[in-house]
C-alpha cells in the first residue's frame, strides 16, 4: 500500500513526458486519452488509499512512502524524498486530483480546435504533479519543489496563448510575484533548518512538543520569524495581500486553468502549507494574529473591488482572493479544521462558478465583458442551473455547502475574544458583499434583456457541461459532513484548537446573522441590476471618486509600478547597465587589453633587429648575473685553494657558498 | 732574477683579453670584424683555463681548452658560411644595415 | 726569465687586441688577431701546455684564421666606417663592459690560494699519471683523452662533420641570384 503513493504524482508526470514530448505527433484522440488516463489514475490511486482506511483502519495513517536513496546528505543535512498520506493530505488529494479530473474532462471540450491541444494536457498534467508532490510532500523541502513547480505550471498555462502580448505579461507577472513569496518561503526554510536541524514535518513537530513551552530559543522571536517568513510564502502563492496582484491578471489563461489552478488547488496551497506546519504557528501567537489580520483584510479589500468589475472572470478571481482571505482568517484564528472544510468546499463552488463562466464565455463565441450579456438563462439552461447553484452556494444559503464552512470560520472567529469579535465583524461584512456581487454577476449575465442581441448563444457540448453538474451536486452536499465529523477527522494532524461550542445558541444566532446578510445582498442586487435599471450608473455617478477607485482596483498595481518596478528598472538600465556592465566590467577587460596592448608596444622597440643592441644587452645582462653571483655569495665562501680537491667534472665550476 | 710569475696575472690578461673582446663586438661595424673578436673572446678563456690547469696541475683544463678549440673552429667555419650567405643576400656587411627582419 | 717573457708575450697579447679593434679594414684586424694568437701560444708555453701551444698555432692561427682571411679577401667589402649605430650599444654596453671587467678583477685578485706559475712543472703531481719518467704533458692529456674521455672526443668528431656539412650548405651558391637589397 505504501508503494501505491508513488503512483500518485507519478502518473501525471507520465502523462506529462509523453503529450509533452510526442504530442504533437499523436492524435488529439490519442492526447485525450493519455491526460484523462493519468489524472483518472492519479484520483483511483488516491480512492484506493482512501479506501484502505475506511471503518476502523484509520488507526493506519498515516502512510509514509521514502525512497531508498537519501536525495541530500550531507554532513549534518539530511533530506529525503519522503511522500505522507495522513488526513489532511488524503482530503487535499481528493480535492485536487477529483477536481482535477473533471476539469481535464471539461478542457476536452473547451480546449477543442486549439492548436496547442496537446501542450496543454501536457501542462495541466505537469500541473497534476507538482500538487500532488506539493500536498504528499513529507518533508518541507519536498513541499517546496511542489511549491515551485505548481508556480511554473501556473506561469505556463496563464501564458498559454503566449501571443498574446497581456497573456505574456500576465505568466510573467505571476511567477514573478509569486518568487517573491518564495523568498519569504526559503528564508522560512533555513530559519528552520538552523533551529531544528531537520525538516521533515513529523521530526519538527516532535521536537517542538519535546522542548517545553517557556524554551528561551523556541518561543517568542525565532518561531515568530520563521511563522512570518512562511505567512510571506503563503501570501505570495494563495494571493494574500500585498502580493494578490497576479491574480487577476492570471485570467488571460484558459478559463478551466482559472478554475482548476486560480480556484480550487493551487491558490489553496498557501492555506495547506500552514495547516501542514501548524505546529509551528500554534506556539507563535503573534504570528497566529498576523495571519487573522491578512486575511480578513485581503477578504473585505478583495470584495470591494469585485462590485466594480465588469469582466465575469475578474469579478470571479476577486472573489477567490477574498475567498482564500476567509481561509486565512480561519487558520489565525487556530480554526485549522474550519479553513480546510471551507477549501474543500470552495474547491466545488468555485471551480464550477469558473467553469460555468468558461461555458457561457465560450457560448457567446468569447464574449467575457458582462455589460454586454443579460438574457441567458433560456438559452444556455443547464449552464444557467449550475451558475445559480454557484452562486446561491457561495453566498451562504443553507443547505448547501458553502453555508456550513463559512459558518465554521466566522463562529471560531467570535469566540476567539474581542479581536475576533471584530474580525467576525469583517467577515460578516464581506459576506454581505460577496452576496451582492455574486448576484449582481448572476443578474447582468443572465437575466434581463439581452445586451447583445446580435450574438446567438449556442448551449456547451456534453464535455463540458457533465463536469458542472457534477460540481453542482458536489456544491450541494458537500458540506452535510458537518463541520463537528470533518474536525475530528483532521484532528490528529491539526491538533485539538476547537473548544467545544460554548452555547448552541449562539451558533444558532451567528448563523442567522450570516444569512441575513446574504439575503440583503440579494435584496441590494435585485433592485439595482434586476431590471435593468439607471440605479447604478446613478450611484456611481453620485459617488465618482469612489467608484474610480474600486473601478481601477484601488491603482495598486500602478503604485506597484511606479513604485517598486520603475525604480527596479532604472537601476537595471542605468547603474547596472552603464555604470557597472560598461564601465567597470568593460572597462576592466579593456584595461587588461590596453596593459597587454601597451606593454607589447614597449617591447616591440627591444626587437629592432640591430645586432649591436642585442650585444649590448647581452653584456649587460651578464654583468648583471655575474655581480648577483659575486655579492650573494662574497666573501665567506670564495676559497680557490679547495678546487684541486673536487671531483672530475666540477673542475670549471667556482663553489660559491661552499664553507671551508 | 728568476721571479715566477703569479697566476692571477694570466687571469688578469685573460680577463682583459675578453673585455676587449666584448669591446670590439660593440663598436665594430663589418661582420667579420666582429666575428673576430667573438675569437678573440674564446682565446681568452682558453688562457684562463690552462692558467687554472697550470695552478692546480689539473689535466682536465687542459682538455677542455681542446674541446673549446674544436667547437670554435667548428663554429668559425658554420659562421663564415653564413656570413657569405648574408653577404650574397644583402650585399653588405655593415651590422647596421642588415637589421631587416626577413627575408 | 718567466717574468720577462711573460710581461713580452702578454705586452704584444694585449697590442694585437687593441689593434684589432682601431683597424678599420677587416684584414689588418684579421693579421693583429693572428699576433694574438700566437703569443697565447707562446704564454700556453709559459705555463706548461705544451700540446695546446702546438695546437693553437696549427688549429687557430693556422686554420681558423686563415679560414677569416680568405673569407674577408673573398668578400672584399672594403674599409668600414666607424658608425654609432645604436645608441643602446654605447650607453648600455660600455659600462657592462667595464662591469664585467671589475667583477672578474675583483675576483681573481681578492681569491686565496693562487700560487705561481713555474716553468716546467709537470700535471701529474697529483694524478699519479704516467709513469715516474714518462710525465710528458702530451702523454698525460692523451692518457685521459683516450681513457675516460673517448666519448665526446668521439662526438666532437661528428660535430666536426656536421659543421662541414653545414658550412657547405649554407655557403653554396644556389645559382640563380638572390634579390639584392641596399
């Protein structure tokens, strides 16, 4: 059983090599088949894991799988490849590659007449095994060639259509965003390795408990920066602020890369690393806060800017940024449990919300600004039924499954004291807002008059629209585990943090809050996109400053521009450029040239040919020789008298430095 | 009056022999002139040996002059070829005038 | 005795130098080179080199030297002017000159241990060469000549071929005419 683990991300990568290498030459068929077989695999091999452990086994977990051969040891660092298969990765796993799966099957259809098909199953494929690597990974190195790897899956397939000049920018922008989390990550990385020695998960976590609480190295400064160092890590790569600007302009990639990368795994990846290294968080409070603090602001500041977006596919990633922000706040608020349960389910909402956009993209031929959509709902239905589910799903109307995790997340948050208070407040606030611009989405895609009456909507082929009602009934029930069976099934791996609920009461009472409010966004959003009304034009009209701001994204990246990139390309150009490339560097080999080039014309003049100028030199030179013989050896050696005593051949030879 | 005569004299002549020697390669402009007082140079330091010989009843310094003898008329003859040759290709045998370096 | 003949033979040793270089055509310098080496025969007498005294007149005044006066009546090039054609030569070679003379001056008469030359001392007073009456000179360098050092007299031999063979090619005449350059 052990063994099967390999094939988990394995199978991808064999799917990988072979599209990437010979697809070109294959049949699109043949493509087809070699993707679906590699992901299909991947998610049986998890199943088959899975159901090993159902009913009493689970006493099993986890599972380790570690390669024979050490991949570093060297002196004191030891690392292998080591693959983990416990509760939080076996849920992690099934989200991924099942996930994963439906979207392979849906890119069937999408992706179909593209002329780099088979490029692209190849990507999403490698894409497959980096996550699975990433989620599987034992050790924190291991997570982190994961970690790096999903970063160029990403940068790959958001450049997909690298033709494009904005798709170029856009991959370029996100790897390089993303590296600057995973400079965060690294120094994470060696803070760790300095203080532990090790960095496997289970050894980290073990010394940690072994150390007692009030250890003046472990507490306080030194786990703080390292929790700090993996926040910048997770920020960077699940789009936190400040370094959520890629994003956004992630979705000029294919719109099931949107679905499967930017929504349901590898944005996720942050949240999974720090319930993965929650240990480490646990005893690093202030960093537990900083967490809190990022994720209710990415998730209120997130929102804002969707309710001004006209682009289906931007208003969609504001709200997976402010999505992952809950996450976040759960995890700060040692919630770890309540984060992942609303991962998973955000994974199914989101990722249908994203392909149900995709399939009403590619039914108008294209179409993604919503300003010129409406009237959708009799003509592409099933596409239309699914969205709704979304939509209602992400909003938090029980039953379906988004309400439960939610609630998880904004309880844990009120009773963490009077700082959760607030950050309970943010989040109910943002719920509202999300609420309100899910539906004004809904609204101005699908109802009301048809915007652009010209363009004849035609409904999706079955390979696209089998993967959205399975998303559809996943989003549904998904949630009907409960949030009390998913915490004590995590809780080996994330620890006991929940105290047991205080009073039902106020459970039920928050609950009713957070639906309140998202009935009052569908109410907000009714009257002002329903009919297609003047009342926005006319609010924003009345509030010009404010809704340029949200319009424009509050100009962060051009404060980023201007700030950090501008000034990072004049030193480029003009220090390094001039002062240190073409002056020092070009000026030190044409100093060598011109030393090497002047000493030859000094020495030219010595080869005149003029013999009594050689002759001279020569006299000179044995004038020199001889006085250097006679004062390094005069006086105390010159003895003539012991010359007749020496042997055959030294007879000519004058023994300076011979002592009598 | 049968003085004998100190060998760091012969050594003295000998080593003034030689310093005329290099003299004459300096300031002298035909060839062979020069040539010459390369000769003069070698004679010189074959007086110096069978001086030595003489002082240490040494046969050795002896051979060696013979040796000397050997190669410097060996090598008088090579060098007068060449100097022939040089003549024929340069009509001259003024060092100064034969400071081309090819042919 | 030895002191006069010594300061004679030295004294027109040392005229026949100074002549070769004031000479300014190359035959006069030739028969003053010749005046040379025939004193040092004379001296190679002196100091018991009977052999090389021989030797120098037959090898060096009769052969090399004569070989420098065919070449020179050969070449007929006429007197030489005395040019300055390096200013190296003066500034440089001069006092390296006058240096070398010093260094090997400074030598030879600070150096303990030399004795005197005299007249008819025989080599083999430490070699236990030769038998006690047949200590001739020619016998003793002859004895080890042929004894130990029979290999490179042996090479010499060869050498002596192959600087005929060399002379021979480099001073024949290929015929046509070379370029002739001024």
């Amino acid at each position: 059983m052990n063994g099967l683990l390999w094939l988990i991300p394995l199978l991808p990568l064999a799917g990988f090599l072979l599209n990437g290498i010979l697809g070109r030459r294959l049949s699109n068929l043949l493509v087809t088949t070699i993707a679906l077989a590699a992901s299909l695999g991947s998610f049986v091999t998890v199943l088959l894991c899975a159901n090993g452990f159902s009913g009493g086994k689970l006493a099993t977990l986890p599972l380790t799988a570690v390669a024979p051969q050490p991949w570093i040891a060297l002196g004191a660092l030891h690392v292998d490849f080591a693959l983990v298969l416990d509760q939080l990765s076996l849920t992690m796993l099934l989200v991924v590659t099942g996930v994963g799966f439906l979207i392979h099957i849906y890119s069937v259809g999408y992706m179909h007449g593209d002329s780099g098909y088979a490029r692209y199953f190849s990507y999403l494929n490698l894409f497959l095994f980096f996550m699975t690597t990433l989620v599987l990974a034992g050790n924190i190195l291991v997570m982190f060639v994961g970690w790096e790897g999903v970063g160029l899956a990403s940068y790959l397939l958001i450049g997909f259509w690298f033709q494009r000049k904005s798709a170029a920018d856009a991959g370029k922008k996100a790897f390089l965003v993303n590296r600057v989390g995973d400079f965060g990550f690294l120094i994470g990385i060696f803070l760790l390795l300095a203080n532990f020695g090790t960095l496997g998960f289970s050894e980290i976590s073990a010394k940690l408990a072994a150390s007692p609480a009030q250890s003046p190295i472990l507490t306080g400064g030194v786990l703080t920066a390292i929790c700090i160092c993996l926040l910048i890590g997770a920020a960077g790569k699940s789009a936190q602020l400040p370094l959520y600007i890629w994003l956004p302009d992630a979705m000029e990639g294919p719109t099931p890369v949107s679905a499967l990368i930017h929504a349901a795994t590898m944005v996720t990846a942050g949240v999974y690393m720090i319930a993965r290294t929650h240990f480490l968080f646990d005893r690093a409070p202030v960093a537990l806060a900083a967490v809190a603090i990022v994720g209710a602001a990415t998730a209120i500041f997130a929102a804002t800017i969707g309710l001004a977006q006209n682009d289906i596919k931007r208003v969609l990633a504001y709200s997976t940024i402010s999505q992952l922000g809950y996450m976040f706040l759960a995890c700060g608020v040692a919630a770890y449990s309540a984060a992942i349960f609303h991962l998973v389910t955000h994974a199914f909402f989101k990722a249908l919300l994203f392909l149900a956009a995709g399939s009403v993209i590619h039914s108008l031929g294209g179409e993604q600004d919503m300003r010129k959509m409406g009237g959708l709902w009799k003509k592409i239905p099933v596409t239309f039924w699914t969205m709704t589910i979304a939509v209602f799903t992400i909003a938090g109307f029980p039953p379906l499954a988004a309400f439960f995790s939610k609630d998880a997340i904004l309880y844990a948050a009120f009773v963490q004291g009077p700082g959760g208070k607030l950050l309970w407040f943010v989040g109910l606030v943002t719920a509202l807002l999300t609420s309100l611009y899910m539906f004004r989405l809904w609204y101005m895609t699908f109802l009301g008059k048809a915007r652009s009456p010209e363009v004849h909507p035609h409904e999706s082929p079955w390979t696209m629209l089998a993967p959205l009602i399975v998303l559809a009934l996943l989003s549904i029930g998904g949630g009907w585990i409960g949030i009390e069976r998913f915490t004590a099934f995590l809780t080996p791996v994330v620890g006991a943090h929940q105290q047991a609920s205080a009073s039902p009461h106020l459970e039920l009472i928050l609950s009713g809050a957070a639906v309140a409010v998202a009935l009052l966004g569908w109410l907000i959003a009714h009257l002002f996109y329903c009919e297609s009304s003047s009342r926005p034009a006319q609010l924003a009209a009345a509030l010009p400053t404010g809704y340029k701001l949200l319009a424009n994204k509050y100009f962060v990246d051009e404060i980023y521009g201007a700030a950090i990139v501008r000034p990072l390309l004049a030193i480029s150009k003009y220090f390094l450029g001039w002062v240190v490339d073409f002056a020092i560097l070009g000026g030190a080999a044409w100093l060598l040239a011109g030393i090497a080039n002047f000493a030859g014309m000094i020495l030219q003049r010595w080869q005149s040919g003029n013999l009594r100028s050689y002759a001279a030199w020569l006299a000179a030179a044995a004038a020199a020789l001889l006085l250097f013989v006679l004062l390094a050896g005069w006086p105390q050696s010159l003895n003539l008298s012991l010359l007749h005593a020496e042997p055959f051949y030294n007879i000519t030879v004058l023994h300076f430095g011979a002592r009598p | 009056m049968n003085l004998d005569v100190p060998i760091s004299w012969y050594l003295l002549l000998s080593a003034l022999l030689f310093s005329l020697g290099v003299v004459g390669f300096l300031i002298k402009r035909n060839l062979i002139t020069i040539f010459m007082s390369i000769e003069l140079m070698l004679n010189a330091v074959n007086l110096s040996f069978v001086a030595f010989a003489s002082q240490w009843h040494e046969v050795k310094g002896q051979i060696f002059v013979f040796f000397v003898m050997v190669v410097a008329a060996a090598e008088a003859a090579v060098g007068l070829a060449i100097i022939i040759a040089v003549f024929r290709a340069r009509a001259t045998l003024a060092v100064d005038r034969i400071d081309r370096m090819k042919l | 005795m030895h002191l006069v003949l010594f300061f004679l033979f030295a004294g027109f040793c040392l005229a026949g130098a100074v002549n070769l270089l004031v000479q300014s055509h190359p035959i006069n310098s030739a028969l003053s080179l010749i005046v040379v080496m025939v004193s040092l025969a004379v001296l190679y007498l002196l100091l018991g080199a009977e052999f090389l005294a021989i030797a120098q007149i037959i090898v060096y005044a009769g052969a090399v030297m004569v070989l420098f006066t065919f070449v020179v009546m050969l070449l007929n090039d006429g007197r030489e002017e005395l040019t300055y054609g390096s200013h190296v030569a003066r500034s440089v070679g001069f006092p390296a000159v006058v240096a070398i003379f010093a260094v090997i001056a400074t030598v030879i008469l600070r150096a303990e241990g030399l004795g005197y030359a005299h007249l008819g001392a025989g080599l083999n007073a430490a070699q236990g060469l030769g038998t006690a009456k047949d200590n001739s000179n020619l016998v003793v360098l002859s004895q080890v000549l042929f004894h130990e050092l029979l290999l490179p007299f042996e090479v010499t031999s060869v050498l002596i071929l192959i600087a005929i063979l060399g002379a021979v090619a480099l001073a024949h005449s290929e015929g046509a005419e070379r370029t002739v350059e001024k």
